[in-house]
C-alpha cells in the first residue's frame, strides 16, 4: 500500500480524478468519498479503465503487484 500511495500520489493522478464525472468518480473514491488507492485503483488509472473489475487469483495478484 505504501508503496502504491507514494507512487500515485501525485499531481497526475488527482488531476485526473478531479476530470472525472461524478458517476465515474465514484469507481476512484472509497465509501467514505475518500481517494482509493488500492490496487484495483491505480491498475484502473494506469489502463484508464474505469470499469475494471480484478480477477480474483493469486496469479493475476502476484502479476499486478
């Protein structure tokens, strides 16, 4: 986590959320309304995919991490 925080905190990333519609911003923000960074998050910036939905298996983790 620490290292996915201090990777995709940065002006790039919170620009391009704060571009998002409200109905895409909500894929990008925790339930609190919170910026998310966890690894569904930034995997979905870095494909500029909202929509994306992580694959459940340790491969597909030990791949994306």
């Amino acid at each position: 986590m620490v290292i996915g925080a201090t990777f995709f905190m940065n002006r790039d990333y919170l620009n391009w959320i704060n571009n998002l519609r409200e109905e895409e911003k909500s894929q990008m923000t925790t339930d609190m309304g919170n910026i998310s960074y966890s690894a569904q998050s930034c995997i979905s910036y870095i494909n500029r995919a909202l929509w994306y939905i992580a694959q459940h298996t340790a491969l597909r983790a030990s791949l994306l991490e």
